[in-house]
C-alpha cells in the first residue's frame, strides 16, 4: 500500500525554470545544468524501482516515497520507507555509472569512468545515519523495538561495484535493483515475528507524515544569481524561446504565429518558483513585460488568486498556481 506517494521534487521545476531565464552566456548556465542532470537521474532511478515493487507479494507493506524530517539539527531524507509489521526497511536509491569500489566505513566511495576517478559520498554509511535518525524518532513515540534494515540499490544497470574483502557490511547492504526482491524476501525471513501491530504502524505513519517538511531551495541564492538579472517577459510555448506580445487579452507569437490566451501562467509560475511566492499589479507588469498595471491587474484578476489588501497595495498569492501545476508532475505508482 503507497500511503506517500513519489512526487517529482521541486528543484527540477526551479532549475528548469532558471535555465530558461538565464541569460544564454551567463557562466553559472553549465554549472546549473549539471546540477539538473544530476537530479533528474536520481529521480529517475527512484522510479525505475517501481517495477520491482510490483513483485513483493505480501499485502502488509506501506511504502513512504521521500520523506524529508528534521532532527537533532539535522534533516535526513529517506528515499523509500518500507513499514512491515516485522521490521522498517529503509532504501536509498543511487543512479551512478560506472566502476564503484567501496574500500570501508572509513572512506569515500569511489567511481572510475572514462579514465577518471571520483569521490562520492559513501552510501552505506548514509543509510546508517538515516536509520540512527529514524530509531530516535521511534523511541521518542515509545514504539516497541522494531528491527530498521537498510539498503543501497544501484538502480543503473551498467554499474559495477567491488567491495574490499573486509568490507562485508556494504557487500550485504549494496545491491542492483534486480536482487532487491529476493533481498526483502531474505529480510522477512530473518524478522518472522510481528512487532508492530496495524494501530501501531498508522500512529508510525501519522507522526512521520507531520513531520515530513518538503525541500524548497531559493535556487538564486544557491548559485548566486541576482533575481534582476533573469530574463523577463511571456515565452512562447511553441518556439519556447520567442517572447510573446500581449494582444487582446491573448498572446501573440510573431515567430510561429499563433496566439496563445493563457501563456501568462507558466511565466508566473516562474516568477513563483525562481523570486517570490508574492506578486503585486506592478511586479506582474514589470515581470510580464506589459505596458500598464491596470494589464497585469486584469491577469492577476483572472487567475482567482487568494489576495491580500486593497487594489492599490494588493499582493497576490501565488501558492495556488504552483501547486495546480507541480501536482500535474507527482508520480502515482
């Protein structure tokens, strides 16, 4: 049973959306799209985990995709939760090619590809802290000891790894994404017995689920980019680098030729996204690129926004919109 479902994190919509205001030879372009590459792969290895899933035949199984929690000072992020009446396992997905080699608890992992070597953070060792995290935030709700196992599943199949022969425990916890179905089939028989009973594992649920606190990243200031600077004005959908004019209460494209009445939205939602959450009737003019604020009152207006203030002093919320839009990208296996 998925009681959280995956959604497609935030930061991928940012950084698309900084990409596309970015002027075109701002020198931080390659470093953000690194950095997109780099997410879109882990998400896309989380969801290549849902065909296996498919395969785990017991009905007693809550998945918890993406839980993000502060404790201790410190937010921990688990990939997927998996609640059983007889043991938590806790699975961190990583999508990394090449030749990884893990040497100890003691040291980075490491990727050779293409001739060159390369440090990461050691995997293992992340899924023992998540699983410390996790066992406080247990005992804190006085649950009944529970069993949490942990894994690290190399969703790229053309990744190889190698384990030093005293490293037993990444041997045991690092698996490809084929052997994680007779790895929790191995798991539930070493935990036969039930531990935590149905009331038990929704109070578990509740409290994990209140505590969950979404990553929202200012990606301006993480790349240190100032605001002014981004590229305003309507993109045209079709062309995607065209801007557009407002005409008659559309959108009038001068490349393709087509007009387009509700083009505002996605540049708003790229105002929401890359400098506030908030507009007013002069942003939106400026923002937009119109010729008045009476214009930007009249889309602000259209868009049933929940406001703030008079006309004159009037802030919009732009909460909505984002969330119309983002929700359309949410996974549900």
């Amino acid at each position: 049973m998925i009681i959280k479902h995956r959604s497609r994190p935030i930061i991928i919509k940012k950084l698309e959306s900084l990409l596309k205001r970015l002027p075109l030879l701002d020198e931080k372009r390659e470093e953000i799209r690194n950095a997109l590459r780099k997410c879109l792969s882990g998400y896309r290895g989380e969801q290549s985990l849902d065909y296996y899933y498919r395969y785990l035949t017991s009905n007693n199984l809550r998945f918890l995709h993406g839980i993000r929690i502060l404790h201790k000072d410190y937010f921990f992020q688990i990939d997927t939760l998996i609640i059983t009446p007889n043991f938590l396992l806790i699975i961190e997905c990583k999508n990394i090619a090449g030749h990884l080699y893990f040497e100890s608890p003691y040291d980075s992992m490491i990727r050779s590809l293409n001739n060159q070597r390369e440090a990461f953070d050691n995997p293992v060792e992340q899924v023992k802290r998540q699983s410390y995290h996790l066992m406080s935030i247990l005992n804190d709700l006085k649950c009944p000891s529970v069993p949490i196992e942990s894994l690290v599943v190399m969703t790229n199949s053309s990744t190889i790894t190698e384990f030093s022969p005293a490293y037993k425990e990444a041997r045991s916890k690092v698996i490809k994404s084929s052997g994680l179905v007779p790895k929790i089939e191995v798991l539930s028989n070493k935990h036969p017995g039930t531990i935590l009973s149905i009331k038990e594992i929704k109070r578990i649920i509740k409290h994990l689920l209140k505590q969950h606190l979404p990553e929202d990243p200012d990606v301006c200031r993480k790349f240190y980019i100032d605001p002014d600077s981004l590229l305003k004005g309507v993109f045209c959908p079709e062309c995607d680098v065209q801007f557009l004019k407002r005409h008659q209460r559309s959108w009038y494209c001068f490349t393709c030729r087509k007009v387009y009445k509700n083009a505002h939205e996605s540049a708003l939602l790229d105002y929401a996204l890359l400098i506030s959450m908030t507009i007013t009737n002069k942003d939106c003019k400026e923002f937009l690129n119109l010729p008045s604020t009476s214009q930007g009152y009249h889309i602000l207006k259209s868009l049933n926004l929940p406001f703030t203030g008079n006309r004159k002093s009037r802030i919009y919320h732009l909460d909505n919109l984002v969330k119309k839009t983002t929700s359309k990208e949410d996974v549900s296996p």
